[in-house]
C-alpha cells in the first residue's frame, strides 16, 4: 500500500480509526480488525485515551501485542477521561502520556495529539511539555486536532521561537465530500507549513459507504439509525448530494467508499485517511478503496455536483 509522510512517519494511506474499540464492538471484534488491517497491509493506528474510557487503548496494545514495532500508533490526549482529567497543561499531559503508554503497552507514541485546543494554557506551555516527551523518546512526532488556521500559525509561532524544539507535523479535523470546511484556509495552511493533514468522519459517519440511499429504510443497527446526533446528517440534501456521487462512482464502474476515500487522498496534504471499522469486512473494502486515481476532470465534475455546498457538521 502507498505511503505518505507524518514527519518523519510514513504512513500508509488507509488508516484504522480505533474509536469503536471497547465501544460499539466488543474485545473479539476488536482482535478481528486489528488482524485483518495488519493482513491488508495497514500500518497506521489512530486512538485517543478518551475512547470506550480508555479501552481502546487497552485492547490496541493487546491484540498488536508482539507486532506493536510492526506499525504506527497515534493516540491523543486533552479530552476529559474519567479518574485522569483533562487539558494541556504541562503536568497534565505527561500524567497522561504516562497513561496512555501503560494502555497501550508501550514505551513510545508514535504520534501524540493535542485533541482540541485549551483556550486556559498558552500554547507556548503545551509545545514546552511535548518537546519534552519526545527528547524523554516517550514520543516521535506531535500534531494537533481540532485546531484552526489561527490557532496552527499561533503554535508554528511558537515552536519557532524555541529553535530545535518539536512543532505539530500534522492537523486532524473533520473533512470529507460532504464537509469541505478545511478548505477555508486548513488545508493551504497545510501546504504552506509543510504539516499533513488528517481527515476524520472522512465518510461522514456512514453515510458515504452507500449504506444509506433516499427512499429506502435504513439498515438496522447501524450508527445513524441508532443514535440522533447521526441520524440528523439524513437532511435531503446530504441525500441527493449521495445520489449523485454514487452515480457518478458508478458510472465509472467504482462504488461510493472508493470515491470517498480516493478523493480524499486527491488532496496531497491528507496523509492517511482514518477510518473506523466493526469488522474485518469492512477493513478489507477501506484498503481496497483508496486505488483509484481521479484526474483533474473528474474532481472538476465532483465540484460541480457539490456546488450547494458541505453537509451538517458534527464534532468528533
């Protein structure tokens, strides 16, 4: 599988997102994922301390086990786990990187995430504790998550003022055919830094894997069928925005997962795009979905049939 780079991390470009971990699939599932992404050739692991309380973490460092040297972890921290607290205050993050390490057994993170931004702590004072953990070799590189074009020029500001110190090489936000906000600045600001990008919810959250299609009833269990801060990206236009990609993919002899993610990856500062998976199925389709390769014809036709713009935004 092609490769991209996460600063000194390459990256394959279809990455698993380990949020249902201990969550919406239980320790057997998990285990199956996690085979059939290192079976794909998948190299690349994106957790957070937050998710199923921590037992994402857990059940990651179990099931990858001797293979851990195999592959690339990313996890995040700043978001409230219970019993451990929350923020980017220096003492905090290394109580935290201490955990998520013990987690995930491990003694290094490959790629450690500020999850959303303090307003409380100066960045400044953020960047001062990661560069420690990556000079302690507890971390390699860092990136951020959540953060504004203001916000990434406030911390390249600030690590340049601290020469030889760790800088944020990559931002994850939320970005796919029916939430293009990053093209507000995000992704020029990518460019232009030299920082990769990472999308999440990158198909929306289900919606462009082709499970959904308007007139037609929802397939039980499902997350937008069960939860209503899902169910609401069901608007029509999200619905008639699905019916054209997918005759569009069609047409093309494609389905509507491999337009997702190959535009995605059309886009050069996406360096991997992190999609979550409930079973080994579902990873064998997100590795085989990144091959095709759009010309510069086809994303013009795709701006087009997206021309009324994004979807619902949700947060992560």
């Amino acid at each position: 599988m092609e490769k991209r780079q996460i600063g000194s991390l390459a990256v394959t470009v279809v990455g698993i997102g380990c949020n249902n971990f201990g969550g919406r699939i239980d320790e057997k599932r998990t285990e199956e994922v996690i085979d059939a992404a290192l079976d794909a050739g998948i190299n690349f692991f994106d957790t957070a301390d937050m998710y199923a309380d921590g037992k994402s973490e857990e059940l990651l460092g179990r099931y990858l086990g001797s293979r851990r040297r195999d592959v690339l972890i990313a996890t995040k921290f700043g978001q409230e786990v219970e019993g451990q607290g929350k923020g980017a205050r220096p003492e905090y993050i290394h109580k935290a990187c201490t955990a998520s390490l013990r987690r995930l057994k491990t003694d290094y993170i490959d790629l450690y995430q500020q999850h959303l931004p303090d307003p409380d702590v100066p960045i400044e004072e953020t960047l001062g504790a990661l560069d420690e953990l990556v000079k302690a070799g507890k971390v390699r590189e860092i990136g951020c998550s959540n953060f504004s074009v203001q916000q990434m020029r406030e911390a390249e500001a600030a690590s340049a003022v601290r020469r030889g110190s760790a800088r944020y090489v990559s931002v994850q936000n939320e970005y796919s055919l029916l939430h293009r906000e990053p093209e507000q600045g995000v992704l020029a600001e990518c460019e232009r830094a030299g920082i990769a990008f990472l999308p999440f919810f990158p198909l929306m959250s289900g919606l462009l894997t082709g499970k959904y299609r308007k007139g037609r009833p929802l397939p039980e269990g499902t997350r937008i069928a069960k939860f209503d801060r899902y169910h609401r990206l069901l608007t029509d236009e999200n619905l008639d925005k699905v019916e054209a990609l997918t005759e569009f993919a069609e047409s093309r002899d494609h389905t509507l997962l491999e337009l997702a993610f190959s535009w995605l990856l059309a886009h050069s500062v996406v360096a991997s795009v992190i999609a979550g998976a409930t079973s080994g199925g579902q990873v064998r389709h997100n590795a085989a979905a990144a091959r095709w390769k759009l010309s510069v014809g086809d994303l013009e036709e795709i701006d087009t049939l997206l021309r009324k713009g994004a979807g619902t935004p949700i947060k992560a």
